[in-house]
C-alpha cells in the first residue's frame, strides 16, 4: 500500500493563533487573569457536557442496532425454518437448492459447468427463447430463465413438475414454464420456435432418439447437447437404422427413462444422426470418455 508522508512547516505565532482555546469562537482573552479562569472552566464544562451527550447518543444507537441484528438472526431462523419444512413436503429432490447460503432439498448443491458452456455457444439464447428437455427439478430451468427472455421445461414426471413449480415460485421466475410430456411422444414445434434447445442428460435416457433429434431440429437451429455415447467394442443392435447399445432403465428412479429401455448410438452414429437431422455444423466442446457413468460429451449443433 502507498504511504504518503507531509512535511508542512508552520511558523509558531500561526500555530498559536491556530491552537488557542478561544480560536473560532468569537471570544478574545481576557487581560483580567481571573475572569480568564472562570471562561476557560466554563469552556471546559461545556465540552464536557457536549462528550457526555455524544456518548449517550452513540450508546442508544448501539442498543438500537443490537435489536436490529438479534431480529435479522431470528428472521433468518425462521426462514431456515419454513424452508426445510417447505422442501422435505415435497421431497425427497433430486437436486439441492442454495438459498442464502443454505442448501435445501438434497445436501449438495446443483453446479454445472454446462450453463455457462450453453451461452458461451449461443449468445442468441441470452435474452431469447430456451427449450429445455428434461428439466427435472427446475434447478437449471430457473438459471437459463435469469438470462433468457423465456424458458420452456419439458418433462415427464409430474412429481418433478411439482416441484419446478414450487422453485419457480420460490425464486419468482415468471418466465419459465413447464409441461408434463414425455419426449419419445410430443411434438416439440408445438410449444413454438426456439433460439437454443439446452438438451442436457436426457437423449441416453429414450428408447427412440431420432424422433426426438428430429423434432428438436425442427423447433430450434442451435442445439447444446450433452449426452452419453456408446463404446464400438461393447454390444451393439441396430435401432432406427442407427447402431448402439441397448440399455435397461429403472423406472423407479426420478432420473431416468420413461420407457423400459433406452438405445445409446455410438459417438459416430451419433453425430451422423445429427448430420441427418439437420444440423449442418457440429462441434465437439467437451469430450468425456472416462465419465465415471460412461463415455460423455457436450456438442453444438447448428442448422444452417
Ligand atoms: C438425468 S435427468 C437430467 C436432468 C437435467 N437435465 C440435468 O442434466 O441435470 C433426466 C431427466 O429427463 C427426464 N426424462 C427421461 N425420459 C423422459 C421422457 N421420455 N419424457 C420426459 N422426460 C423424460 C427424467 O424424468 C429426468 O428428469
């Protein structure tokens, strides 16, 4: 850090004239040594006086911001309090949700890197329309929503919905809305055009993913997709011409399909399905081959 340092020499009869008790307050010394006695005790009773009511001042405001603060901390007790109850009714999530400094809902919080990947891609979706697949528990759709002119989540478990709804009203996020649709079925075009489809963690789950890439590319020319791909070497069918792994779903857990199996093309059925869809310009922005749940990765696809 700088320091300054001033060397201001003031001659002595200034400093005096400066420094005297009476300077400033229209009072000049008395030549009578007595009655100078009496002004200067008086001066010094006053400013005693002035120091005492000062302090008293400071102590109230003291005492006031005290009461202040003891009523914050028992405000945010009991926000603490009406949220946990709040999340557990609804429980148990998914995702866990972070409200002044707090974590609701599941004891980790939700980070993803992929929010900032998506408007990085596709500055066009910041202030314009998103599309998201998927959208589970609403944590990300409430996100994409603070930049985005409007978000649509799509999603096919209604408990889920539920719950998006209450965080939509949580964090008053008036411009998403979600729908109960299950993919493999729904005609995405019908819910409009869209900037950007923020398509994250849901493909691997469908048994038909062509339909569904299909349809994406007809409601929107900029997809983010992040998704897993199957190895060549593991045992592959064939399914909507396209070669892939065959995978059993859990449909009793919130994350997963909607249907009993879901068919994972291979990374290069993956990209010709893109190609086929459409999308004439594909990009890889993350290539995640030792995913701890199976080979991943983020791409861009644009129409042209
Ligand atoms: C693994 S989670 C991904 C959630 C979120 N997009 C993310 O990346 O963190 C998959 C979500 O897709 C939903 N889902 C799976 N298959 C679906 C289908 N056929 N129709 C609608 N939603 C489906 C699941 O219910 C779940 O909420």
């Amino acid at each position: 850090m700088p320091r300054f340092e001033i060397h201001w020499v003031l001659p002595l009869d200034r400093l005096r004239a400066v420094l005297r008790p009476e300077a400033g307050t229209g009072e000049e010394p008395s030549a009578d040594p007595a009655r100078e006695a009496e002004r200067l005790a008086r001066g010094l009773h006053d400013a005693r006086r002035t120091s005492q009511k000062r302090k008293e001042r400071i102590s109230t405001l003291q005492a006031e911001l005290d009461g202040l603060r003891t009523a914050r901390a028992e405000d945010r007790r009991w926000l603490h309090y009406l949220l946990s109850d709040a999340f557990e009714r609804r429980g148990p999530w998914v995702t866990g949700i972070e409200v002044d400094g707090r974590i609701y809902g599941r004891t980790a919080r939700h980070k993803s890197p992929r929010l900032e990947e998506f408007f990085r891609t596709f500055p066009e979706a910041s202030g314009g329309r998103i599309l998201e697949p998927g959208s589970l528990e609403g944590a990300m759709t409430v996100e994409l929503a603070k930049r985005a002119e409007a978000v649509v989540g799509l999603e096919g478990r209604p408990r889920s919905v539920e719950r998006a709804e209450f965080l939509k009203g949580l964090f008053g996020t008036e411009n998403a809305t979600f729908h109960v649709e299950d993919l493999e079925e729904t005609r995405l075009s019908d819910y409009g055009e869209f900037d950007a489809v923020f398509c994250c963690g849901v493909l691997y789950h469908l048994a038909r993913p062509r339909l569904f890439v299909e349809s994406m590319a007809a409601t929107s020319p900029n997809l983010y997709l992040d998704t897993q791909y199957a190895r060549p070497e593991w045992e592959l069918t064939q399914r909507e011409g396209l070669w892939g792994w065959v995978r059993h779903e859990d449909p009793d857990n919130p994350q997963s399909g909607l249907s009993e199996t879901a068919f994972w093309p291979t990374l290069e059925e993956l990209y010709r399905l893109l190609y086929e869809s459409g999308y004439g310009r594909v990009e890889t922005l993350d290539f995640l081959p030792d995913n701890r749940h199976g080979p991943r990765v983020h791409v861009a696809a644009s129409r042209p």
